[in-house]
C-alpha cells in the first residue's frame, strides 16, 4: 500500500517543526523519530503499511525543514525532548506510541524513560542507547565537543550541484537508490546556481556528555512502556552489549533481528517490518 504524506509544521519553543502523517487523524497515535543525518521520509515506506494507526514522523531539529538550533544550544540526545512532546501536546497525544530509527532510537529510549505515562509502546530500529563510556572519561569529552563546537559553528553547509549527485552520495554509503531519493529531496535547499544541505553541520561534532554504564542501566530500568528492539541482521546486530542490556534491564521486552542493513526499514522488506510492528502494537 502506498499513500501520499501531509505535510505539518508546529512552532514550538520559537522553533518551527516539520513533519509528514499518514493515516487516519483519529486512529491511535504513533510518533516516529528518524536517524542521524535523515528525515521525516525515512518512514515513507513503513508508514502507509502500519494500518490503524495516525503515524506523525517529525523532521528532528538541524535535519529536514525543520529550523537549526539558534548558536547557544546544540544537539545532545536529550535537547530534543521538550519540543518532541510540545508538538505532541499540540496533537492532543497524551499518550502515544514511539517508533524510532538510530539516533531517533536512542532520543526514543530517553523520552520512554522521562515521560513514561506518555510512551504506551516502544518500538526501536537497529537501536537502544549510544555505548556507554568510562566516568574518567568526562573531561576528555568535554575537550572534543568543545574543539568540534568552533569547528562547526557557522560552518557553511556544502554545496552540491544538483540533486542526483545528493542523491549519488548517499547511495555511496550503503542507500537504495529509492530510499536515498527521499531522505536527500527532503535535505536539500536550492541556491541560484546548486543546491545545499539543510542539515546543521553541527551534528557532525561530539556530544558534550556521554552516559555512563550506571546511567545507561538507569534510562533502561525506568522505561515501563513494552519494547520491540528490531535489529538489522547486517546492521548495529554486530554489538551484542546493546540486545544484552536490552535484555537485562527492561521489563518488558522483545528482540528480533530483520534481514537487512542500518536502514532496512527503507528496503525491499519494508512491508514485512511493518506487519511486525503492527502485531506488536496490537497486542
């Protein structure tokens, strides 16, 4: 099944926030978050395949068409809550179900573990929570994000010249052509002459804290919405600290590996990996 997106915008916290929804607007609600570097169409191929459900994807804050950060602030995993369940507030979603891709896996994990009464199911894709560093290593950290913060302030976004090569250079890291046709439409602003990224070159640079394993266990152990962790066979599957923790700290879990690489939620088989979740959300 396939079926044309609305486009959304919100303003929230002095932000505009863009998104696409598929679906009928009083079905139960269901909140994507895509990956790093992606967008809101990195759902185009699942969404229309989860039936009974109002499925909102958001362009998370520095991708998409949704504003940058203004200089001050930045892009910690945890930055993008507020405005998250702002623009969930502005649906009238008191609870929802989350579906998260990579990073948006990882923001997903957070706001399931600080807002639990808002989060009824969790689904990840080929994600739970960045791995987890020493304590000793703060101040190292902190060095790093601070020399990436001057690198990339006020970095002027490249410049490509026309979409094709956009779309060429995703397709060089491991994309479809057909799944990087829509991320890159969707990451591109024209100039008189090419074409330039929209995303903020600020999420090339380092966090400025990373959790700890004692903090990591905490999110998960605080997390009381059940969890469907897919993992891609020829993805993150190769980490199995990440289904081990999965499976010693949260309550109410399911884990399965899906043939596939990172992004095998934009592939051939997306309409198997959205059957899945919808029995799962069903449940």
């Amino acid at each position: 099944m396939t079926a044309q997106p609305r486009q959304l915008q919100w303003q929230v916290d002095d932000l505009t926030i863009a998104g696409m929804a598929w679906g009928d607007d009083s079905a139960r609600p269901l909140l994507a978050l895509h990956g790093w570097l992606d967008n809101a169409a990195s759902f185009t191929l699942l969404a229309p395949n989860i039936t009974n459900r109002h499925v909102v994807a958001l362009d998370l804050t520095g991708h998409g068409q949704s504003d940058s950060r203004s200089p001050h602030s930045g892009y910690q995993i945890w930055e993008d809550l507020p405005q998250i369940l702002g623009v969930a507030d502005q649906l009238g979603w008191d609870e929802f179900d989350l579906l998260g891709h990579s990073r948006g896996g990882i923001i997903s994990t957070l706001l399931a573990a600080a807002a639990p009464a808002r989060v009824r199911k969790l689904v990840l894709l080929d994600a739970l929570l960045p791995r987890a560093v020493e304590e000793e290593a703060f101040p190292e950290q902190l060095q790093e994000w601070l020399r990436d913060r001057s690198r990339y302030l006020g970095k002027t976004p490249a410049r490509v010249e026309s979409v094709e090569q956009a779309i060429k250079l995703r397709v060089a890291k491991g994309l479809s052509t057909e799944a990087a046709s829509l991320l890159m439409r969707r990451n591109l602003k024209p100039l008189s002459d090419a074409f330039t990224w929209t995303t903020d070159p600020r999420l090339f640079g380092a966090s400025a804290v990373k959790l700890t394993a004692t903090q990591a266990k905490s999110v998960l152990q605080s997390i009381a919405a059940p969890v469907l962790l897919l993992m891609a066979s020829e993805g993150y599957a190769g980490h199995p600290e990440s289904t081990a923790s999965a499976e010693t700290n949260l309550s109410d879990l399911v884990i399965e590996i899906v043939n596939g690489g990172h992004h095998f939620h934009m592939e051939e088989n997306a309409d198997i990996v959205a059957k899945r979740i919808c029995t799962f959300l069903e449940g």
